[in-house]
C-alpha cells in the first residue's frame, strides 16, 4: 500500500480513535487524550517507518497536520449529537 492510501486509511478510522480514546481516559484532560490518541494514529501510520523510508521528510510538521485533524474531528463531534448534552 503506498503512503498516500495509508494515510487516508488512516485519517478514515480518526473519529473513532477520539470516540474510544474518549471513552477510556474521558476523566483526563484534552491534552491527554490528544496526546493518547496520536500516539495510537502514529502507530497506526508506522510514522517511524515511514520516516525511515522518507515517505515523511518532515516528521513534526506531519505531526502538527495529524494533530489538527485530531482536533478537527474533536470540534466537529463536540457540535454534533455526540457531545454529552
């Protein structure tokens, strides 16, 4: 699978890495499932690896760009009935 169809996999599953990562740490603070849940997507993308073979050449920005869909996905199901009322 090349890097670009992983990673578009990858971002596909993002809503329900936040649901689950909301389910088990919701008593912890935001930055804390964020961190939890790029941790998970990171693994789930190989990052590593794919720095490894320079699929990534810029490993903080490709974070950063992670980091806001994360928080993109946060917004979108904070506004939507999702949000606990």
């Amino acid at each position: 699978m090349n890097f670009l169809s992983k990673l578009l996999s990858g971002i596909a599953f993002i809503p329900g890495v936040v649901n689950g990562i909301e389910g088990l740490f919701g008593h912890k603070s935001g930055d804390q499932k964020k961190e939890a849940a790029m941790s998970f997507v990171s693994a789930a993308l190989s990052i590593t690896e794919a720095v490894a073979a320079r699929d990534i050449v810029d490993q903080d920005k490709f974070k950063d760009g992670i980091a806001k869909v994360i928080d993109g996905t946060v917004a979108c199901l904070n506004a939507s009935l999702w949000a606990k009322k």
